[in-house]
C-alpha cells in the first residue's frame, strides 16, 4: 500500500485533530504530502512544513482543506495553526490550473473562488462512504452530550429523533439498543414504515405538537428549521435539546432560551469525540479520490497523445 500515492504531491491546509491522523497515512501510502496550519508536524521529517497557504499548494495537484471548509470571510480552520490561514483570489492565484480541492463541505465563498480559478472541487461530507462511518461518532457523541445534560439514564427515557437521514437511522438504532422508548419524526412513508419495522414509533412532522410534551430528550439530525417556537411551547419544560446538524440546525434556539429550555448546537461531532476514527475515515476515503482523478487525469492524457 506504500505506492498507492506515490507521485502525487497533496497539500493538507489546516484541520484538526482529524488531520493529525490523514497526514501520516498519506505519507505512508507514498505521497508528497505539504502542510499548513498543523504545528503539530513542524517537526515530522516526513512532510514538508510550511508557513503560508502560498507556499504549501505550490506545485500541489490535490488540496484538502478541514471538513467544515472556508467560513464567509475565508478563514481556513487550524486548530494548531500559529497564525490565521485565508483563501481568496489572491492566494487561489498560487494553485497549480488542475489543482483538485478536496473538502467536506464547501460554503458559497469556496465554490466561488474554485469557479473564477477553474479549479475543481470534490465535496465529500455527503459521501455515503464518509457520512454513514460519520453517523457513528456522531451518535456516540449525541447520546453522551445527553447523559452528561441530564440527571436520568437513556434506558427508559422518552427520546425523540428528528430526521431518519443517515445519521437518524444510526442514533435512532443506538438509542433502542440502550434500551429508550424512541420515536422517530420523518417526512417519507417509506421511512416511517422502516421506523415502525425496527420497533419504534414513527410520526409525522404534523403529529409533533402532541407527542414532545413529555418527551424526556429530543435529538435533531435535520439541517433546516424544524423545531421552531410553536413546537418548543408544546415541550416538556425539563426536556433536553441536542441538535447535531449542520449549522445553523434545525432549532430556534432563541426561543429555546425564551422558554427556559436547555438546547445545544452541536456540529462536528466526529473531530470532537472521535478524531483517530474520523481521521481513519478520512485517510480511507480521501487516497480512493485521488486515485481516481489521476487515473482519470492518465487517461485523458494517454487519448489526447494518441490524438
């Protein structure tokens, strides 16, 4: 497995922990590998440290950026970084014109500056290879957010989780085996038959008002607005709140603080509980890319030459 990467020169722009555990595996499978933002490898002879983004993505065919991407202003995430990292049409002038970028999720501000350089952008946050191994240290980080917010055990607790996505399923699943009477909210009666089938209660969006007034911990998965006031006033005035979508959720939290109710936005979960396991996913995930844009990149090439 040493050569798999052989020849490609990949720059890692920040990231955290996660990161700690891709680079090495790069460099193992063979790769170039160029950092920035990771002081943590300042002194690993294995990879080539550097100071600026500038200089990192200097002759690198592949980019990864962290998983939650650039924010609006172009801040690049390095939890050990000495210095704030950026992206902008400056700094996008340094990258090679067949330069890959490889991120989680890429923001508007990304998707623009990869347009105006003609640079191509590969999104992998939503990759079932990714999302679905993801869903487990995010279930595992959801279920101890709550045991830590509350003074009663999973066992026996009424919870309920909003959204039967990938993530839903996996929590949904953890939940039951511990034992809890779990109801799932879902929009597609396939997915509601599926929940009744594993032994849980499915419901409707609609059926929500009259079920949440007792329900002990409520788990949101969904990414748009789905607990707003209106549902809130129903709650159980005790009840716990973990939303582990992606900002902003699906909560009003807000009206959560209105209300008195304790509610917690929770993005990200795999790189806080779990960054050996994220960072695996990712070393198992990001290679099998890279692999195929320069198997891709060869056969062109070898048409074009025949041409």
């Amino acid at each position: 497995m040493g050569s798999v990467l052989a020849g490609a020169t990949i720059a890692v722009l920040g990231g955290d922990d996660r990161e700690l555990v891709l680079v090495p595996e790069l460099v193992q499978m063979g790769a170039n590998v160029k950092v920035v933002g990771i002081s943590k490898l300042a002194e690993n002879r294995d990879v080539q440290f550097c100071h600026r983004v500038e200089d990192a993505v200097q002759g690198a065919g592949f980019a990864v950026l962290p998983m939650p991407g650039i924010d609006e202003e172009g801040y690049i995430r390095a939890r050990y970084g000495v210095g704030p990292l950026f992206l902008n049409r400056e700094v996008m002038r340094s990258f090679r014109d067949d330069c890959v970028l490889i991120v989680g999720t890429a923001r508007p501000l990304l998707k623009e500056l990869a347009a105006q350089r003609g640079l191509r952008l590969v999104e992998i946050a939503e990759m079932d290879e990714v999302a679905i191994l993801n869903s487990i240290p995010s279930a595992e980080g959801a279920v101890q957010m709550a045991m830590e917010a509350t003074d009663i055990t999973i066992h026996g607790s009424k919870v309920l989780v909003m959204g039967f996505g990938r993530c839903g399923v996996t929590l949904a699943r953890m939940l039951k085996a511990m034992g809890a009477k779990t109801a799932v909210a879902a929009r597609k009666p396939a997915d509601l038959a599926r929940i009744r089938e594993m032994g849980m209660e499915p419901l409707t969006y609609q059926q929500l008002q009259g079920y949440i007034g007792d329900t002990d911990i409520i788990f949101n998965t969904v990414p748009s607005p789905v607990l707003g006031r209106i549902l809130l006033e129903k709650a159980n005035p005790a009840v716990y709140i973990c939303d582990i979508a992606s900002a902003p959720g699906g909560v009003d939290f807000t009206a959560a603080r209105d209300l008195g109710l304790k509610a917690e936005l929770a993005p990200g979960l795999p790189g806080k509980v779990a960054p050996r396991t994220a960072g695996l996913i990712l070393a198992r995930v990001i290679p099998d890319i890279i692999v195929k844009e320069l198997t891709q990149t060869s056969f062109i090439t070898s048409e074009l030459d025949r041409r």
